[in-house]
C-alpha cells in the first residue's frame, strides 16, 4: 500500500496575509503551560523562567502566529514598555504636563509601544520603585525634574535607560530633552523692554517649588534677573500657586508693593486665569494699562483675553523627541548622550503693547 504523504505547512511569513492573531490559549496549550503564564512572559509583569520563555516561543513561531508588540517583545526579551513618571496624581496636572503625557502617549504609539504612567513624589515614591525594580518596562521618561533629582540618581544606579523631559543640575551625561526657560523669560523681557516698559515683575511657580530646585522655575528666576539688568529696567519677582485664586492673589500683591509695574512675564500657565481677572477687577485694560507675555502651553495663550503674547511650549514635539531618544537608548545603552533644548520664538498676539504713560 502506498504510503501517505505526509503535508508539511511552512510557518505563515510573520507579516505575510496568512499570519493569523496570537492565541494565548492555544499558545498555552501547545507548551504545557497555563494561559496566565503565557500572559506573563509576553507582559514582562512576572518573571518567568528562560527555557519557559522560549518554550512559549518555539510555539509561536511554530504556529505562524503574527508578531504582535508582545509577541515581538517575548523574542526580543522586553516588555514593549516604557514608563512615564509624571507628578503626584492627588493634584491636578496643568494643561502644559498633559500635553507631554499626550504626546508621549502618541509617539509611543506609533513606535508599537505601550505606556505605563506612575506617580513619583509626596506619597507615592512607591510606585517609582516598583517601576524601577520590577523591570516592568524598557525604560522611563521622567517629568518635573529637579536640579538634584533623586529619581534620576536611582535609575543612574541601576542601570534601566530613562530620558527626562526637563534637565538636572549636572545634565552633560544624560539623555533629556528640555524647554530654555532662561532665554525664554529674557526674550519676554526684551520685548517688554522694547516697548517702553520700565517696570516688569516676574510671576514664576510657588515658593516650595523654587525651594526644591525645579529646574524651570530656577532658571527663569536666573534668566529674568540677568536680562533685567542687562536691559537697565526694575524687575520685582513673585512666588504664585499653580491656581487661578493664586494668580489673582499674585498680582494684588505686585500692584500693592509696586503699584509702577506696567508688565507682567510668567511662567505659571495655570495662574493665567487669576491674574486675567484680578487685573479686570482692577480696571486695568490689557494691554492698554498692563502687559501680560510669558512661556505658556499654546491653548493657555489662545484662551487669554486677549490672547496671549507667548513663547508657545513645543509639547509635541518635546515628547516626540524625548521618546525617541529612549527608544534609541534602550537599543544602545553605550551610545553618546542625546539631548535637545528647545526655545520656541515669542508668538506676538495682543496682550502686549507700549507702556502706559505715567499719571502726572
């Protein structure tokens, strides 16, 4: 009798029109395994043994089954992960940190990358160890950097690649992508210079977060001081919450203990609203009476009224570029540092005109 042919089916080509989706229970009927061990070595959230691992993907390859970002990841030995620390989540990020967290969402998209957000500072430093110690991610980006950043120290010393979004005190030999809050509040200063103004005040972030040497806050305070004296004008520095009710406190304030200021720069977004209306309530006409610039999210600008003369943050393109740099990290933890600092030119709307002239 003649004996049967035995077919031999070649595994579907992984990008080919006949690979077919992972199927995780089939996957883990084929290795001895149960479906929830099948989801850990794809997921990278549990540690599974080696020669489990490449049992489960022996099956996969075998079945023809489609590399998928976890499947891709199972082969490649990484989660397809990377981490986003962003501030404490018990208070409201401003409009300017959700559009990093939106951009990064988006790049990381379009890379087959999943994101895992976590709170860091107050009450959460748990969670950021548990992110750097369970190895649950590739690598992290991290937001709201300090000039001397603890977080930035842990992840020197074990060695998982991170990127931030902001730069420390000592960035020479770290990836980071940042915004030049410096020469941004100088060229807010020399274009409310250049209108005749003589009495500027800046508005910058709250008191504790300048204490605690958060890098943007810091380096306006350098640059408004320094381009304050090159230009010869006075310039009076203010501490504001980031709240409209704070915004409004803040400028009572300048026009109580210096009622000569014609001009305000800041880089307090969510204090925009407040400082609008205190200077309503005031009756000073913007930009008539009082001039308002600053380094400023582009929606905070356009909902200003009037709209807002600004150095419009680049968020896209920041956390575009900050998650690239990460992916490239994670490929070649040996290359060269990469770093970007971004300073957008100034948008000139309608909130800054020429000095008032003195009452006599």
């Amino acid at each position: 009798m003649a004996r049967r042919p035995v077919e031999r089916r070649a595994p579907a080509k992984p990008d080919g029109p006949e690979a077919t989706p992972l199927n995780i229970g089939e996957v883990a009927r084929r290795s001895g395994v149960s479906r929830s061990t099948v989801s850990y070595a794809l997921s990278g959230k549990r540690t599974v043994s080696e020669a489990t691992r490449r049992r489960i993907q022996e099956v996969i390859d075998e079945l023809g089954y489609r590399p998928n970002a976890t499947a891709r990841a199972l082969k490649e030995g990484r989660t397809r992960t990377i981490g986003l620390v962003i501030p404490p989540a018990g208070g409201r990020l401003t409009l300017m940190q959700l559009d990093f967290v939106g951009a990064v969402m988006e790049a990381a998209a379009r890379a087959d990358l999943d994101v895992l957000l976590s709170p860091s500072g107050d009450d959460h430093e748990h969670s950021f160890e548990r992110l750097v110690s369970g190895r649950r991610v590739d690598g992290v980006l991290l937001m709201e950097i300090r000039l001397q950043d603890p977080r930035v120290d842990r992840l020197q010393q074990v060695g998982l690649p991170f990127v931030t979004i902001g730069r420390t005190g000592r960035p020479d030999a770290m990836d980071w992508v940042d915004i030049d809050s410096a020469t941004l509040i100088s060229r807010c200063v020399d274009h409310l210079a250049d209108l005749g103004h003589r009495h500027i005040a800046l508005v910058n972030r709250s008191a504790d977060m300048v204490a605690s040497g958060y890098g943007p806050a810091y380096r306006a305070h350098e640059g408004f001081a320094a381009s304050t004296a090159r230009r010869g004008v006075e310039g009076a520095e203010f501490n504001c919450g980031d709240n409209a009710q704070a915004g409004e406190s803040c400028v009572e304030q300048i026009l109580r203990s210096h009622p000569e200021t014609t001009a305000v720069a800041t880089i307090n977004e969510a204090a925009l609203p407040g400082i609008q209306r205190a200077l309503e309530r005031t009756g000073w006409a913007i930009p008539s009476r009082f001039s308002v610039t600053g380094i400023v999210a582009r929606h905070w600008a356009e909902q200003f009224h009037p709209q807002l003369t600004a150095a419009d943050v680049p968020a896209s393109s920041m956390g575009a570029t900050a998650v690239r740099f990460l992916i490239e990290r994670i490929a070649d933890p040996a290359a060269p540092p990469r770093q970007e600092l971004f300073a957008p030119p100034i948008s000139l709307r309608s909130s800054t005109g020429p000095a008032a002239t003195p009452s006599p």
